[in-house]
C-alpha cells in the first residue's frame, strides 16, 4: 500500500540529471496543529501526513510514521494553499511580438487561439516568491496580448521545472476586449473587439463544417478547442461584465469573467446572468483629499467607489453570486491579506472569502479533486501561519507547494521585542525594542531618576545579536558595543562586549515578566481602522455618481393641468390643456380632463395633478444623431467597411451626458457610429431612463439603422500619408458598389440555402455567416435603415443614384450642409435631412455651409431635423431648433418638429413618439416658458412617464451630492490620521465625442 | 431733415449681393436713431429713445423729446432695439478660416513661449466668416494667438475693414499666457477618463522658467536702449508699464490662485482672467488684485462630473454675487464661426440669474473696460464711437435676434453677405422653374 502510494505521491522527472537521482520520498508530519482542511471545517489538534507532492492522511488521530519529518505546529494554523486564478506569470518574456506571427494564422492579429500558456511559460522566481509569501501554491497563467488570447496553464509554484510544475497545460481559455500588442487597424474600438469577437467565433463553427476545405487557419482551428474549456474573459468595468454575459449568451458560451471590483452597482443584474467572477482584491487606497479645492477634482464616483469597493464581494454573495478572487492588478503583491482582512470587516463571511481563495477557483477551472482542500489524494498546496490568516497579526510562515517546503518566516527565529534589563558593568538599564525585521529599532535608558534615552543599534543574525548605543547622556564614557546569544525565544540575551575605555566585559539582557512580544506595524493604528473598516458603506446610486439615486423613480400616474401643449399634431399649440399619462402612455389630452371619466370602475389609482398654468407641455426631443453614452470609440476605422459593429453592444449607461440632455428636455437618441469610414457600424436606439442598466435603455424593438459617411473623413484628408481606399469620393461610391454586390451574393446563397428541402439542407453544410455582408443584405432588403454622414451636393447625389441603381432607399442623410442646394432631388427619392442649424468652416467641405440649410430643405419638403452630434449642444437643442426660425422664418410649430417629430419620422418611431397624442409614449417635457425662447428652462422630463428629471428634485440631488461627498471625505480623513496610505487626487476632464471622433489610441 | 424707414435706407446697401460685403465708406451724414428702446450698454435702458451721430461720433443720446439738433438721415426704429456693438473677447478671427485646412491657419505659432507674434501681423479682415459674426450684432474682437503657454500678443480689432491699417481699434493690447495645466491627461482620448496631477517637478520647471522670464523682461524694461533687441523681452515689457494687459487662462481655483499671486510677484500692471470656471469661488483675491475676468464660454459643459449641470450658464450670476467684474468670452472648439452666438451666451446669462441689461453689458460695456477700449466702445454715450446696431428684437434671444442696421464708427454696414445670396438663390432655385 505504501509502496503504491509513494509512485502515486512523486511526480516523475524524466530528465537526466548529472550525478545520482534524490530517490527520497520524504513523510512530513505536521502535528497539533489547528488544520482547515476546507472553507467551513476546522480540526484543532490535528495532523497532516504529506507524502511526495500528496497528502496522505489528515486527521486528529493520525498514526505518524516513524520516518517522517515532524513538525510540532502547537498553536500554529495549516491551510489549504491559494489558488490564483488570473495572472500571466512567467509569459513577461513572451509579450515583446515582433509583429504579425508568421504562419497560418488567423487574418486578425489580435486572434492569437493557437498561443499556449504552457509553452511559453518560463521560471519567473521573483513573482512566483511573492506569490507563494501570500500562500499561493498554484496559478492559472495566460498570455495576456489580444482579443482571443489562447489556452492559459495551471502551473504549481514548486519551483521545479515546467514539465511538473505545469499542472493542467489546457486550464482556460482566455478572452478580452483589447487588442494588445496587435498592429492590425482593426479593431480600433471595444465595439469592433467584440464584433470580431463574435465573428470569430462563428468562423471558427464555419471552420469545423466546411471552411477548412477553403483555407487553412490554424487558429480558428484551435478556437474550435478552446470553446471545451473554461472561458475567460477580461472586463474592464461592470458594464464591460454585462457586455461579455450577452455576447456569450448570443453565441452559446458560458463565461467567467475577471471583473474590476465595481460589479456592486450592477450586482442583482450581474447575478441574473449566471457568469461567475474573478474579483480582483485591489483595494483602492484613501484620496489625499486636505485641500479642498484640490478634493473637488475628485468625483463623487471615485469617491464611492473607494468606499463600496471592499463591500463589493459580499454585495455580489448576496445578490447571488459565484466569485472567486484574484490579486491581478494589485499594485502591491503583499495587498492580498490586508485586502482581504478589510473585505470581511466589510461583511463577507470568512468562509466565502476563504473559498473565494480555494475551494471555488479550484472548482472553475477543474482542478477541485487536486487543489483548494486538505484531503487524502490531493496536492500539498498548504500554508502554515501562526494565527488565523485573517488576523492582522498573522505571520505566514511556511508555504508548501507540491509537498516542497517554502519558508516565509523562520519559525525558530526568536522574537526580540519587548522590554529589557540590560545588565551591563555592574550597572542596569532599559531596554526597549519595537520594529519588525533583522534590525530592530531600540532605546537604552537609565532605570531610574533621568529621562534620558539614547537610540540603540541591533542586529540580528539567526541566534546572534549585535547592540551598540552611544553612552555619553547616561553616564558612560562613550559609545558600548555588545555581542551576544538570544535564547529562550529571544527573551535572555548574553555575551560579551566592548566599554568606551577598551575593556571587555560580560553583560546580560532579561525581557520583563509579562511582557507579551507583539509586532506592530508602525504608525498605523490597527484598532481604529479597524473599527472604520468595519462602518457601513452609505446606499448604492443608480448609477453610482453624482445626480444618482437610491432608489427608481416611480411611473407617474398625473395630470398636467392648465399647460400650453406644443401637440406637434393637426391642432398645433393649445392653450390650456390638460395632459393625462398612466402607464408610461399618454392617456388623454384636453379640457377639464375627469378623473373618474378616465379611470373609471370603483378603485381609481391616485392620480397626481401637476399645475402647468403659464408653463408648456412639449414631447420630448429627439436627437437622431449623438454620440454620448457610448464606450471605448465611437468609430470604428480600422477597415472602410465596419458594417458588423454594433453600438448597441457599448451602450454606457454611467455617463453623465445622459443626465445633463435629460435636464435639456431630450428623451431619445440615436446612438450613431463615427464618420470614419464609408460604411460604419450599426446604430442603437435608446431612452434616456437615466439609472437603468444598458439593456434598460435600449428602445425595445427599434427600428434597425446604420451609419454611412462620406467625404473628406472617410478618405481621411486630415492625412497625407493615409493609404486607406478610399482617397477621394469617386473609391467611396466604387467602394459602396463593391459592397453592395457582394451583400447581394450572401443574400442569393442564403436564399439557396434556406429554399433547400429539409433532406437535402441536411446534407449540405450551412454558408458562411458573414456579419459585415449580412448587415448589408439587411439594407438591401428594406430592413436596416441608412444615416448618411454627408456634406456636399455631389456626393449626396452620387449616394442616391447608387441607391436608385440598386434598389435600395437612403432614409436619412445627416449633416447634409449643402442639402439646400439638391433639396428636390432629396424630397423625390424620400430621404429626409438632419442638420445642424448654424456650424460651417470647420473643414473644406463645409465651406458652403448656410445656416438657411433646414428651412430651405424643408421649405422643399424634405422631412427635416435639427441634431447635435454634441453632448453640449444636445442639451441646448431646443434653442438650436429655434435658429431655424432666425435664419430662413419658420414658423414656431415646424421649428419645434425639427427636434421631436422631424427625428421620429425619420427614425421610424413616429408611431410612439414625437407628439403629444393619446397613446404615445409619455416621454414629455414640462418648460417654464416657450421651448423655443433662450429663457426656457425645463421643470420635469418625462421618459414612458417616469420623471427622470425633475428640477426640484435636481435640487435634492445636489445636496445629496454635497452631503455624500463630506461624508465619504470625512471617512478618507479618518482612515489618513489613523495611518492608512493616502493616494493622489485624480482627475476627471470628460472628452466630448463627435461623429469626427477616430477610436484610436494616439 | 429726412425721416426714411429702414428698409429703404437697407436696400439701399445691398448692392454686392453673391459677395462678401464690400467695406462701407466713413459716414459723411449724420444719423439720428429714432424711436428705438436704446440700450446704453452700461445697464441703462431708454425707452422711445434717440441716437444722434456725426463723423463717427455719437453726440447726443437720450430720449426721443431732447433732440434738438437736425440730422441728414433720420432711422426710424420704432418697435426695434439699439445696441451698443457687442464686444468678442479672446477671439481667432481672421486668424483661421477652415479648421482642417493648414494652410489657412494662422492661429498657433511654433514653440510654448512666443510672447513676440503679433495677432495683427496675421489677421484676415477678408474671412469669409467675419461677415456671418457681425450679422449677429458683433462688431468688434480682439485678437488672440493661441496655443503653448506664453501664446503671443493679441490686438483690437472692428469687424468692417479693408485690411489691418483700418481694422486695427487698438494694436498689441495684451499677452496671452495659458497657465501650466496642474494635471496631466492619461489613457486616450475615446476613453477619456482619469487626468492625473502633472508631475510635479516637471510643472515646477515650467513655472519657475516663466518666473525667471518674466522678472529678466521686467528688468529689460528698465533698459533705454537695449542693444542687442530681444524680440521676446520687448513683446513682455509693456506688461510692466502698464502698456500691455496680461491675459491668463486658467480654469481651475488653484491655478487662478497661483496665476494671481505670481502676476503680483513678478510686477505685472494689469491682469485679466480668462476662463475662470471657479473665479467665483477665489472672489475675494481677484477683488484685492483688481482682476476682471473673461469668462468662459458659458455654452459648455460643466468641468466636473459633480458640478450642478447648470453651473456653466450660472457664473455670470456667481460672479455678480462676488462683486467681479466680468464680460463674456467664446473661445474653444469651433470658435471661429461660432462666435456669432455670443449674443446667446449672454442670453444665457441672463435667462440664469442676471437682468437683461447685465447681461447685455457683459458683451459691451463691461467687455470695453476690460479691454481698455471704454473710451470709444461699449456703450452708446455722446462722445464714443457710433459703433451701435438696430435689432427687430431681443438680440440675446436666438428666436428675436433680427440685426437690420449696423454702424461702425458711423459707417453703415453691409450686413449681408455670401450666405444671405446663397439662402436666396436656392430658394429660387428649389421652387423650380417660373418662380
């Protein structure tokens, strides 16, 4: 039994070796010890029997061999060792690729499927060292360069060669949403990262059926046995988690994904998806927050996160949550126990935070019959500490990796801190040492009468000790130097040493009885911070920053009496108008509305009445062309058709832009890709339901659209090197042709396939899914709408004639500057305009540019709109609306539709929105005044009847922030005087997007 | 004496349709205004009001009953507005006329110190955007080179001239000097997020340079006869006499603060803010250094996540609150043609918490004085430059904003321009053939 045991319990080195092998298999036996054999069971008194690189035997009545190591552990704690689930420890060599990689490889650069962790990884001893001080025994490391990032290995920290150490060499498979070291210009953006992602994944399925019989791609290949493993992806935030949760969903993948320590906010959504995190333990560190004015660069946001960040993992255990946790990102290599420590204070049970750490990662990645537990059978991964490893006075002592011993601290070492009688020439003194490591600081004085004190010098070596002072303020001639020996623990100290006048003389140090040695960290207070460390955090917001809130807004069930009701319908403005909305609807509209008319039966709801005497009641506005709440680039540029980008999948629901139009009066907007290039990506449409989540603020069932753009950005003129085609616009119309032929391909080989009989479809492997191409057939069929960056007469004319040629319609061009002078020609083909009312001069192409533009075009009977392509001006646009009727004399009713119902026609929404009529949503605007006078302020906005905005609460809100803000300062302050690190204040200067806005990094 | 309604008196000038307006010749008849409700500039308000202005010069304001000397022309403008020409601070025009085209830009001199170029060397009275600036009622704009930390030297200029000789209102006025952003930017720009402080030893480098160049320009200024000439010392030493205005920019407390106390230290006569985002809440040491300030364009985001989103539209009325002088500026992004709404900022200012008439005097009077030009511009008083506009209505107001007459120095303008012709034209056009 034994002798099957030891051939199991010793991993086989195969190498040669120079000289005789080490046949041993040494028994190590740790005895007395309080054993945590796993996250919820503790054995006090208990032993270990390690075999090899194996535990054999744990338990309290465990017969120890007679040749195994002992080891007395009375008092001391054994504990599975960490598993790291998230590193790249030892690819650092592997990140310098010397561009593209040569071979068969994918098309893509930042699709690296074929890299293997296990072959690249190579001996990083300083990491690995302070790894395994934190108790970590093994890890799971990948490559971290690219979008598909290949097999990351789990590798045992035992310090042998990686042919052992490598436990599992196909542990995960590793994903993200950044490039890398790629220089392929695409993708240039997160949403071109997760499109390529999501084709390539479906090219990889296309590979296995069929492609392989047209090329040979040795990654989509390899893709293809990735997807067997433990999917990991990198988030950069929690909308980042959400984004990764239904790209996956959408391609039948189960995630993990490595989160960023903010999921708090997003927790009970984040829960619903299923995907379990990897929660980094970096905690950020207080704000030097003195100066007050320097304080106020720091936003709210930052400021709760620091609170909320500790709170984090036992917000997300509530919610429901799987979590195991990684040290990746920490600054500090030493952070994981401290971190930890403060996120049980916080609230985490000590059994999910110790699972967190074993039980649970182990467990993702497979390895939870090897690691993660003390158990017969299993590795031994151990830590040995000299208290609970959650106590902030624990030392950890020894850590064991694959049954190899890694000592930390040398438990034998004697403990020298405390207070002395320094026998020294027939005399006694004071000493007093504190301070951690080999050199200890200490203090000599007499023991009676004076206060004299003088520093001490001590120097530890193993048993020996050095002590020299200088002796002149006690009474000694000059400065003493000591040697000695350190016994019982370091509480006897003797030897000889040397007087001032040369002598030698014996001298002795005895610690104070009831002395009780303790080490502490110097200049913190342990206790105090402690005690902060474990107050409540305040309440989530939604979203988590300034003008946030607790809790949702109610749906209003109201009145609005007495208002004047800018109707955009056949009546015009009426005065004196009552306004009904239940339900998110517009209910009714008219004179001396009665409540028991409206809601008739016995138990009417309570319905709010809202004076709006002298105040007027509009829709919202509608802004078809906006950049803001989009993250990581507007523009995809990477490649001159990016038809398969989805903005949709990069909605940010934390801007602040959305609050700010909100308080403009704007309710919906269109989520437009760049101009960058001729064929851009896909729009989104979304609500401003300022709170919500990104799915929360997508319009449900909206119609489908897609940027196109022309001119002087998409033959990138601000270049005189670029070489992208197009350079001029006659490549722009060759390249929409080209394009559109081979949309029309796709379409006739999906139509073949899908007239096949079900026999026959069996047998015949499905086409290629080609997105970019797919989104084009879309239009080609009438069922994705085109925006069309466009500036010039000729190459909105040339865009129509293509689209007569091919049978497509153009639904809307935007910018359109120069619409004025081809006005007919836009009304005869059906395509409607959204302008800016009065820029120009920005560019060449602009230098026609007249603020006439939309009365002309509309005047000529072109459905026409006013845009911002500007988070400033978005919020001002009913005043960009009332431009119009300076420059050209429109009138107050069509200047008002240029931003509301003008958008929904062309938007295809005008069916819900766009007016004040019974049955449409009750997205509307409550002003102070007239819209379109520059004295107009808003009172309340409206989105499906909940007031987002709402002046008066607005003010709330501000105070809330105030309060919020010097309560968390005076927190930040607190943990400052108690001794906590502090860092420097950052800063947040947000930039603005425009359509013109390229998603590249500098 | 003749009374001729506008109208005609405006056909009359629009005889260079499809151009940009020709110049208008100096005023050989004098012209009264009458009627109007005039708008002093200086917060004052005369309703039924007069104008009267010979030889470029206003001789009488008042109220319709105190005319009493005759004019050529009589305006009727009753129902209408008068204003004093709104004043645009901290401008680039005729400085760059196409953003993306580099070869019409003029605005950015190479290196960070070049205290030495001149605005006025560079400055375009033909832009074709200057035409579209005034329609809106702005008639005059200083100057400014843009761009390092010491930017350059700017100029006054009126907004209806041949070239720089009668353009010019008031040559080498100030020195623009940016101050030293306290934070770096980091990450890039599509993902803007965290700016981090900039490096503190590379920032107190900067500044103690521009200490060092100031304090040797300030003793340079002591000279009779430099020999050898230092291009740069000379452009900086009329800050010292008194003759030239310095111009900071700075947003932020703490560098208005450190702008302030080193503009004292290195003995600056006169400063002026530009920006000022949180002048408001330093009020108390602009106010013992006597230092107005240009605010920044208030049709623009709050700096600060947490800043109550209307803050921006708000400073005028904060500043009032602080006792500061202020008038209103609207450079940044798209400066250029954009500046025609700067009568909408002040609206602005106005729709937030000032009266009209303050408002209105934060792109005139106000503006004037802080530009040292209030002997000639900025209100309508006996004695300045007839350099004043009829608006159909409220002219802060984009829906009422409606200039029908402008006068620059007594010269009346031609207000439309290029893009009145081509507004005109296609809408012939559009209406198809027979119209």
């Amino acid at each position: 039994m034994v002798l099957v045991l030891c051939s199991l319990a010793r991993a086989q080195d195969i190498a040669p070796v120079n000289g005789p092998q080490d046949r041993d298999v040494p028994v190590h036996a740790f005895l007395h010890a309080t054993v945590h054999v796993d996250p919820t069971t503790a054995l006090a008194d208990a032993t270990v029997i390690v075999t090899g690189d194996r535990i054999t035997e744990v338990g309290r009545r465990v017969k120890v061999p007679a040749y195994a190591v002992r080891y007395d552990l009375t008092g001391a704690h054994i504990w599975p060792g960490v598993v790291e689930p998230f590193c790249d420890l030892g690819m650092k060599s592997s990140m310098q690729r010397s561009g593209k990689e040569k071979g068969a490889h994918h098309w893509n650069d930042a699709v690296h499927a074929t890299t293997m962790a296990a072959a690249l990884y190579a001996e990083d001893s300083v990491r690995a060292r302070a790894f395994r001080a934190q108790g970590v025994g093994l890890v799971v490391t990948h490559l971290r360069d690219g979008i598909v990032q290949g097999s990351g290995a789990a590798v045992l920290l035992a310090d042998r060669s990686p042919a052992l150490d490598v436990l599992l060499p196909r542990a995960s498979a590793n994903f993200s949403l950044d490039k890398g070291t790629s220089k392929d210009p695409y993708p240039s953006s997160r949403m071109g990262a997760i499109a390529l992602l999501r084709q390539t994944v479906l090219d990889a399925r296309w590979y296995a059926r069929q492609g392989s019989e047209q090329l040979r791609d040795i990654d989509l290949a390899a893709l293809n046995d990735l997807l067997d493993l433990p999917l990991v992806f990198e988030a950069k935030d929690r909308n980042d988690v959400l984004r990764i949760a239904s790209l996956c969903e959408e391609l039948g993948l189960r995630p993990i994904v490595k989160g960023c320590g903010d999921a708090y906010a997003r927790a009970s959504e984040i829960a619903a998806t299923g995907v379990p995190l990897l929660l980094p333990l970096d905690l950020p560190a207080p704000l030097d927050v003195t100066d007050p004015f320097e304080a106020m660069e720091v936003p709210l946001s930052d400021l709760k996160h620091w609170e909320l960040a500790p709170h984090n993992a036992h917000i997300l255990r509530d919610a429901g949550c799987t979590f195991a946790f990684t040290t990746s990102g920490s600054e500090r290599p030493d952070a994981l126990w401290p971190a930890l420590r403060r996120v049980v204070l916080a609230g985490l049970d000590t059994a999910t935070a110790m699972a967190a750490l074993t039980t649970v990662p182990a467990e993702l990645f497979g390895l939870d019959d090897q690691v993660g537990a003390i158990r017969p059978g299993m590795l031994a991964d151990l830590i040995i500490s000299t208290r609970h490893l959650l106590d902030h006075q624990d030392t950890i002592l020894e850590t064991w990796v694959a049954g190899r011993r890694f000592v930390q601290v040398d438990r034998n070492r004697p403990d020298v801190h405390g207070t002395f009688d320094l026998n020294l020439d027939a005399r006694i003194y004071r000493l007093e040492v504190t301070g951690m490591g080999p050199t200890p600081r200490a203090t000599v004085r007499n023991l009676t009468g004076d206060t004299a004190r003088v520093k001490a010098s001590v120097q530890l070596e193993g048993q020996r000790v050095g002590l020299a002072f200088e002796g002149r303020k006690l009474g000694i001639a000059g400065p003493v130097r000591l040697n000695g020996i350190l016994h019982r623990d370091g509480a006897i100290w003797d030897g000889h040493g040397q007087m001032p006048d040369g002598r030698w003389i014996a001298w002795s140090a005895l610690r104070q009885v009831g002395e009780a040695p303790e080490r502490v960290r110097m200049g913190r207070d342990e206790r105090t911070l402690d005690s902060l460390y474990a107050l409540p955090p305040g309440d989530i917001w939604y979203p988590d920053m300034a003008f946030g809130s607790p809790r949702p807004q109610d749906t209003l069930t109201a009145i609005f009496r007495h208002a004047t009701v800018w109707s955009n319908g056949p009546d015009g403005i009426l005065r004196n108008m009552d306004v009904c909305v239940a339900g998110g609807r517009i209910k009714a509209v008219g004179r001396d509305l009665r409540i028991a008319t409206l809601f008739p039966g016995r138990h009417p709801p309570l319905v709010e009445e809202i004076d709006a005497t002298g105040k007027h009641l509009t829709c919202g506005i509608i802004d078809e062309h906006a950049h803001i709440a989009i993250s990581g680039g507007v523009n995809e540029s990477g490649e001159a058709n990016s038809a398969e980008v989805r903005v949709g999948d990069v909605i940010d629901p934390d801007a602040i832009a959305i609050y700010r139009s909100l308080a403009g009066g704007v309710t919906t907007v269109q989520q437009l890709h760049g101009s960058a290039n001729p064929i851009g990506g896909q729009s989104s449409l979304i609500k401003l339901r300022w709170g919500r989540d990104a799915d929360g603020l997508r319009i449900a069932d909206a119609p489908k659209f897609i940027k196109f753009a022309l001119g002087e950005n998409v033959k990138q003129s601000w270049s005189t090197r670029a070489t992208r085609y197009p350079r001029t616009r006659m490549g722009v119309e060759q390249l929409m042709m080209d394009a559109f032929q081979q949309a029309r391909e796709v379409q006739r080989s999906q139509d073949a396939y899908a007239a096949l009989r079900p026999k026959e479809r069996a047998l015949t492997p499905a086409p290629r899914r080609d997105l970019r191409l797919e989104a084009l057939a879309e239009v080609l069929r009438g069922e994705r709408h085109i925006t069309c960056h466009s500036y010039v007469q000729s190459e909105i004319l040339m865009l129509l004639r293509l689209a007569d040629s091919l049978g497509f319609h153009v639904n809307t061009f935007t910018h359109v500057l120069e619409g004025y002078k081809v006005a007919p020609e836009l009304r005869a083909h059906g395509a409607s305009a959204s302008t800016f009312s009065d820029w120009w001069a920005y560019k060449f192409e602009v230098y026609e540019a007249i603020p006439y533009n939309a009365a002309l075009m509309q005047e000529a009977g072109v459905n026409t709109a006013i845009n911002s392509d500007d988070a400033e001006m978005e919020r001002r646009l009913n005043q960009e609306a009332a431009k119009t009727m300076k420059y050209g004399g429109t009138t107050r009713e069509k200047a008002w539709e240029m931003v509301t119902l003008g958008p929904a026609r062309m938007l295809h929404l005008d069916q819900r929105m766009g007016s004040v009529e019974v049955g449409k949503d009750a997205d509307l605007v409550l002003w102070t005044d007239d819209p379109l006078t520059i004295d107009a302020h808003v009172v309340m906005t409206l989105v499906d009847g909940v007031p987002y905005f709402d002046a008066e609460r607005d003010k709330e809100l501000r105070s809330a922030i105030v309060a919020e803000r010097q309560r968390i300062i005076g927190r930040m302050l607190a943990e400052q005087r108690a001794g906590a690190r502090v860092r420097k204040a950052r800063v947040q200067r947000e930039g603005q997007w425009h359509c013109e806005s390229l998603g590249q990094r500098p | 004496m003749k009374t001729i309604p506008f109208l005609l008196l405006l056909s009359t000038v629009c005889h260079a349709m499809g151009q940009r307006p020709e110049p208008a010749p100096v005023q050989t008849r004098s012209i009264l205004v009458q009627g109007g409700t005039v708008h002093v500039g200086d917060g004052r308000l005369i309703m039924d009001g007069v104008v009267g202005f010979r030889n470029g010069r206003i001789d009488h304001v008042g109220n319709v009953a105190t005319v009493t000397a005759t004019y050529d022309t009589v305006i009727d403008a009753r129902g209408m507005e008068v204003y004093p020409g709104l004043i645009l601070p901290d401008a680039t025009l005729g400085l760059g006329e196409i953003d993306q085209v580099n070869a019409t830009m003029d605005e950015r001199e190479a290196g960070d110190r070049t205290p030495e170029v001149r605005a006025i060397a560079a400055y375009n009275a033909d832009s074709r955007i200057i035409p579209t600036v005034r329609r809106n009622g702005v008639l005059l704009a200083q100057i400014c080179p843009r761009g390092g930390i010491i930017s350059g030297t700017s100029s006054i200029v009126q907004l209806d001239a041949w070239g720089t000789s009668d353009a010019t209102v008031r040559v080498d006025d100030g020195v623009h000097l940016v101050w030293p952003d306290r934070y770096d930017r980091n990450g890039w720009w599509a993902e803007p997020g965290p700016t981090v402080k900039a490096e503190a030893n590379k920032r107190e480098a900067i500044l103690s340079e521009l200490e060092d160049r100031f304090l040797r320009a300030s003793a340079y200024a002591q000279r009779t006869h430099p020999d050898p000439v230092d291009v740069r010392s000379e452009a900086l030493k009329g800050l010292f006499t008194g003759a030239r205005t310095l111009f900071v920019h700075a947003d932020e407390a703490i560098a208005i603060q450190e702008a302030v106390l080193f503009a004292r230290r290195v003995g600056v006569q006169r400063m002026v803010l530009v920006g000022g985002y949180d002048a408001w809440r330093v009020g108390d040491l602009l106010r013992e250094n006597k230092v107005p300030v240009i605010l920044r364009r208030l049709h623009s985001l709050p700096l600060r996540e947490d800043d109550d989103i209307d803050l921006p539209y708000r400073l005028p009325a904060l500043m009032k609150a602080q006792g500061l002088t202020f008038c209103l500026g609207y450079s940044g992004g798209m400066e250029r043609m954009g500046s025609r709404n700067l009568p909408f900022v002040a609206g602005t200012a106005a729709a937030y918490g000032l009266d009209p008439e303050e408002a209105l005097r934060a792109v005139t009077f106000d503006a004037a004085r802080i530009l040292g030009i209030s002997n000639d511009y900025g209100s309508l008083q006996e004695g300045l430059s007839a350099t004043l506009f009829i608006s159909r209505g409220n002219v802060l107001d984009m829906r009422t904003n409606d200039v029908v007459m402008a006068f620059i120095d007594g010269r009346a303008l031609h207000l439309d321009g290029i893009q009145e012709s081509l507004f005109e034209r296609y809408r012939r056009h559009n209406a198809g053939p027979g119209h």
